[in-house]
C-alpha cells in the first residue's frame, strides 16, 4: 500500500473539533431518546412498536431529498441550527407533556413523525458539515474522528437510555435530550463566523433537487461509489439489528452475550477509524475499500462456519474490520468527488439510498433466514455477495484509480 501523503497529516483545524463535540454530544442525546421511544412502544405491543418505526422512518425517507436542497440553498450550518432547534423545542415540551399525560401511543405517533420531518432537514446537512470545515485532504481522517466517537456513543448512548427510562421513562430521556440539542445549538452559534459558506444556490427547490440527482449519479466516480455502497450496504447495515440478534438466537444464547458481540463488532470498525485517524488515508482509497469488503466477507462467512462464542466474536470483530476499511475509504471519496456546494444535496442521496437498501433488504433476509438456509445460511450467502460486489467494482478502473483529493 502507498503510504498516507503529507497533507493527510497536517492538523485538523479546531473548528472541526469544536463541532465534533457538539456532534458527539447530540449523537449521544439521540440514541438515548431512541431508545426510550422504541422501549415506551414496545410496552403496546410489536405491531404498535413497528408501526411507530415505520412512522418515523417513512416522513424521513420522503422528504431527504428536499432537506438536501434545502441545506445546499441555505447554507448546511444554518439549516442544522434550525433543526437542532426544533428538536430542542420537540424533547423539551416531551417534558410537561408525558408528565401530564404519561406515553400514550397517539403522543408516541406524533413523536415518530415530527423526529421524521426534522431528521430529513437534519442528517443531510449534520453529514454534510465535515466537508465545509476540514480541508478535502483531511476528509478521511475528520470523518474517521466521527467513526470513532459513534462507535464509543452506540454502546454509551443505549446504556445511558436504559438507566434513565428506568429512572422516569421517556420523561427523563427527553430532558437529557433537550440538554445535548442546547449544546450543540450553542456550538452551531460559535462556529457561525468560522464556516466558510458554500457557493449560493439559488436554483428552485425541485430544479435543486434533479440538479443534485444529476451530480450524484452524473459523475462516473460518483455514481460507481453509490452503487456499490447501496448493494452492500442493504447486505452489512442489517448485521448489528436483524442478523447477529439472531445468529445468538440460533446458538441459544442469551441476551447479554449477543450485545457482547455486536459490541466486538463495532470495535473492529473502531479499530480501522482510529488507524485513519492517526496515519491518514492511503492515496488509493477506492482499492482499499472493496478490500474492505472482501475482509467483511471473510467475516460473514466465518459467522456461517462457527458455533462457538470466541471464534463467533472473532468472525465479527474481522466483519468490522471490513466494513471499517469500506466505510472510511468510500464516504470520504464520495464527498471529495462533488463541490461544496452540492454537498446536503449528495448527502441526502446517500442516505436515501441505505434506507431504501434497507427497506427491501431487513424483510428479505428475515424472511430468507426463517427457510432450510436458517440464518447461517444468510451469513454464508452475505458473504459471498459482498466479496462478488467488491470484485465486481475493483473492474472498474474510476475506483482503482480514485485519489482522496
């Protein structure tokens, strides 16, 4: 492998540490008050819980493509305040309300489409700010720095959830979430003289939106990156929620000892961000992502092959590994491979594409896994599908030769 170059290793600037925080803070508010949601519906029962998923996550698909166009047109900054805001304002009044009324299911159905709507505005630009703060040649390490601290706040952040849900219920995981989005509300208004503003568009909101379409899909490199990363991703994203919860079901263990897994999992992806982080990324991304993909492969099909727990949290620490390597090479190559300008607008196209992969894939793989294959069956064949998606885009030579900058 080429080693990293000399502007990979030049200092992050500070403004990208200080929003970070804020990030890291929000992130850690969001999965606590996801989880309370997802805990308060689950006491109505499993339609009424996956009713209120679908609620939260159908406005969101809906509308992340004008969110995109949104944040481009009015800057990703100013659009993320406004959302950050209106969660603060939603958590806040959770509060009184709850309180007064406790977690009946149309409160818990109002929650799920609100969070929906603000979250189409928030994620485009939320995933959109690290390319306006950082130079492109530190893009693989500020995105890794990210990678990094959601693998920290996935584990913290449930944990968190679960203590003050047991405390006071959803009550106290609004409060707690207010407190973070006040942060980061307070961050956002630190960084507002340090951002440098994107180029204006002033394009209407559906002219805007097939602009972006076009630029997505329009550029060879582009369009490559989004196509392999939404095969793969309707095959590795299901891994932590659907497919290792119910590998530990298969070999009968316990609930405690499928969380240890996951958690080795993310730890493998940990592992490669931290290596971003510190050394940089190497100058021919694209090469080593799909060998990412082939490390997840060996992985899943480890999974398939063994039963006992250590060889079961070793297979998965490799899947990490893998899709760290993946993910760290490719989302930095996908934001460099568009202007500043374009870049909620390519954000919310990324992250249509994983819920549209996962919309067709979650129900596919279940269904496939309650078969004659079972569920080692899925691992195997997830396995030699990604190693087929990466040996498919390493013959095209617009990956084989992209560059970080």
């Amino acid at each position: 492998m080429t080693p990293p170059t000399d502007s990979d290793t030049q200092r992050i600037p500070v403004r990208y540490w200080i929003w970070l925080f804020g990030a890291a803070v929000s992130l850690l508010g969001d999965l606590t008050i996801t989880f309370a949601i997802g805990w308060s519906a689950s006491k109505h029962g499993g339609s009424v819980a996956g009713l209120i998923l679908l609620l939260a996550a159908a406005p969101r698909a809906a509308l992340l493509l004008v969110g995109g166009a949104v944040g481009d047109r009015f800057g990703a900054p100013r659009v993320l305040l406004i959302s950050c805001t209106a969660m603060f304002v939603l958590t806040a009044a959770l509060v009184p309300a709850t309180l007064a009324i406790g977690e009946p299911i149309g409160l818990l159905i109002c929650i799920a489409l609100v969070v929906g709507v603000i979250d189409a505005f928030f994620l485009p630009s939320s995933r959109a700010m690290p390319r306006l703060l950082v130079p492109p040649q530190q893009v693989p390490r500020a995105l890794a720095s990210f990678q990094v601290t959601g693998v920290v706040f996935a584990v913290t952040g449930t944990a968190v959830g679960g203590i003050l849900v047991t405390w006071s219920g959803l009550t106290a995981a609004a409060a707690f979430d207010a407190i973070t989005f006040a942060i980061m509300i307070v961050v956002l208004l630190v960084l507002r003289t340090t951002t440098a503003p994107a180029p204006p568009n002033q394009a209407g909101i559906f002219k805007s939106i097939a602009e972006g379409l076009r630029i997505a899909f329009g550029k060879p490199l582009t369009r490559a990156l989004l196509i392999t990363m939404t095969l793969a991703a309707g095959l590795l994203m299901p891994m932590d929620s659907l497919v290792l919860p119910l590998l530990a079901r298969h070999h009968e263990w316990d609930a405690k000892t499928a969380g240890l897994v996951i958690a080795t999992r993310s730890l493998g992806v940990g592992v490669i961000s931290v290596r971003i982080l510190i050394r940089g990324a190497f100058q021919r991304p694209g090469v080593v992502a799909m060998l990412g993909l082939f490390g997840a492969s060996l992985g899943y099909i480890g999974l398939s092959q063994v039963d006992s727990i250590p060889l079961t949290i070793a297979a998965a620490i490799v899947s990490g590994i893998g899709v760290g390597a993946f993910t760290g090479h490719v989302l930095p190559l996908l934001m460099n491979s568009v202007d500043r300008g374009y870049q909620s607008r390519l954000q919310s196209v990324i992250v249509l594409c994983q819920s549209l992969a996962l919309v067709v894939m979650n129900p596919l793989l279940g269904w496939i896994s309650d078969q004659s294959v079972g569920i080692t069956g899925v691992c195997f064949g997830i396995g030699v599908a990604v190693a087929l998606i990466g040996a498919t885009a390493l013959t095209r030579r617009v990956i084989r030769t992209a560059t970080v900058s």
